[in-house]
C-alpha cells in the first residue's frame, strides 16, 4: 500500500530468512569519496581483509594513487556521483557488486545553511542524498540475493541538530530514511543495509582546518563523553563489520561511532 513502509506479506520468504554466506571469493567492494579520508580509510580496511575494492572519487588523480598505494586488488575509477552518465559507466566496468559504500559527501562548514543560495543547497543534497540513491539504483541489479550490502555513511550532524549547518544536516538525516527504506524493500531480496553514522573524525582535511585554526575542536571535545576525535580507521572498522557476514541479521540500521556523542545529545 503507499505509504506502507513494510515490504508486501507475500514479499517475505515464509521459511528460512536468506542469511549471507561467508564468501569464498573475495567480495568486490565499490566506495564512493575514496580519494581520501574516511573513504580512502575504508577501501584499505577491505583490501586488507582480502577484499578486491573499486575506489570510485570525483578527483580522479587523487583515487588512482589511492589504488596504486594498495596494489593488486584495487581499482581506480574516476565517478562523480552527480553525474548519472559517470555512475553508470562507473558500474558497467564493474560488473558484479557485494558491496556499496556511499561515502562521497561534502560539506561547508562556512557559511550558514540560511544564507545559501538555491545551487550551493542543492549542491549538498546533490552529491550527499541523491547521489548515494543514484549508487544504490545502479549497484542493486548488480548484486546476488543474500550476498549484497550497502552502507551508507550518514553523520552526528543528521542526528543531532546543529544549526547552521542544514543542509548537511538535511541530507544526512535523509540518509538514514533511505537506508531504512531500502532495508524494507531489499530485505525480502536478501539484500542488507546499514548507516554508519561518524562523530568528529580527525581526517586530513579536519586536521588542516584545526591546524590553521579554522575548526575549535577544544569546544567539539567537550561534547564528546571519549573527549576526543575519532580516526579514520575506527569508521572503516565499524562499517567492515556491518558489512561483514557477522553482521548478517543487522538490518536498516544506524551505527554511531561518535565517542559517545549521540548518546549524550
Ligand atoms: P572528505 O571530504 O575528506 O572526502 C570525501 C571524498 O569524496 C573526497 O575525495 C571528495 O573529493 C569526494 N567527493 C566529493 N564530492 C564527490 C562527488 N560528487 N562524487 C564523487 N566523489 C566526491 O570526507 P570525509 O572523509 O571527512 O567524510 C567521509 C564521509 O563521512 C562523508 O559521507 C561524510 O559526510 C561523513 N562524515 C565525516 C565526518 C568527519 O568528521 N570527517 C563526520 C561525520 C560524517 P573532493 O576532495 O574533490 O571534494
């Protein structure tokens, strides 16, 4: 029925659930934004788990040193997730996907979300909402039922509120519904979902703007009850696991990793 978020009663298998197998062969995992940061993080976390990962950056120099730093079993293809003729030659070199991670994201922690014009509000929702739909749409006729898993990063922002950062905020709170959503619609597929949803992570470009001053992160501290930043590695951790066949009855669900922040409100 519209509006029934639940999948269709005869959509659900009356046996036994399609649980993932552990994989003989390594999974082909695809990450959105690996160029750096958290995605670069998360593409090495799978390659060293004996994964085969396909980096996929806007900054198509930044993605292949990514791959060349891992070697064999990683590929480099430059995508824009903005652009639906980039994402679907992206995934018709692929071929076969267990694994999404949408990761690209951005986000301008400079000007207030009320002062934005129409193009920079929609640039946000852009890449960081449409783009991770516009991923799943292409990888999910890719995957094999009771084999595939897509994460996607959502944020502390789109948990809680923090003014003036709307549309970041906007679009990682809508990340979550569309992993919920996909969940009710996949699940009878065998597919899974997750959000993992980071804190404050120190990546490069969070180290450079606390170097020149530009981010307090003595004031963002203070709202961690860990007091401090995260790493890199501790998202890539949490969102292997989600996506690992240990995880295999977590479903739709949101993970914080934050040092406790949302937890503290
Ligand atoms: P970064 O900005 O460091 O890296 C994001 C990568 O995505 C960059 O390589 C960027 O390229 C790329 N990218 C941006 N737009 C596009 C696009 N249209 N198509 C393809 N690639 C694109 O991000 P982080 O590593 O900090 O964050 C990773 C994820 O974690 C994001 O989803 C973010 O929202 C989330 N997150 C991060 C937090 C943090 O503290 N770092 C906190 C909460 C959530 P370019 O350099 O050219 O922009």
């Amino acid at each position: 029925q519209p509006g029934d978020a639940h999948p269709p009663a005869d959509a659900v298998p009356a046996a036994e659930i399609t649980r993932p197998a552990a994989p003989e062969s390594p999974r082909r995992v695809v990450i959105t934004g690996a160029g750096t940061g958290i995605g670069a993080a998360i593409a090495a976390r799978f390659h060293g788990g004996g994964d085969h990962v396909v980096l996929l950056d806007r900054d198509a120099e930044a993605v292949a040193a990514r791959a060349a730093e891992l070697g064999e079993g990683a590929q480099a293809i430059p995508c824009d997730v903005t652009r639906d003729e980039e994402i679907a030659d992206a995934f018709a070199r692929i071929g076969a996907v267990d694994v999404l991670v949408n990761n690209a994201a951005i986000a301008d922690p400079f000007t207030p979300g009320l002062e934005q014009d129409f193009a920079a509000l929609d640039r946000t929702l852009s890449v960081n909402l449409t783009g991770a739909f516009a991923c799943a749409q292409a990888a999910i006729p890719a995957m094999t039922a009771g084999r595939g898993v897509i994460v996607n990063l959502g944020s502390i922002a789109g948990l809680v509120p923090m003014a003036p950062r709307h549309p970041y905020g906007a679009s990682k709170a809508g990340i979550d519904i569309l992993t919920r959503c996909l969940a009710a619609e996949l699940g009878p597929m065998g597919l899974r979902t997750a959000t993992v949803a980071p804190g404050y992570i120190r990546t490069p470009g969070v180290a450079a703007l606390e170097a020149d001053g530009r981010v307090d992160t003595a004031q963002i501290r203070r709202r961690i009850p860990m007091g401090d930043l995260g790493r890199p590695e501790d998202i890539a951790e949490a969102v292997f696991f989600v996506a690992s066949p240990a995880a295999s009855y977590v479903n739709g669900t949101l993970l914080s990793v934050d040092g406790g922040w949302n937890a503290f409100g």
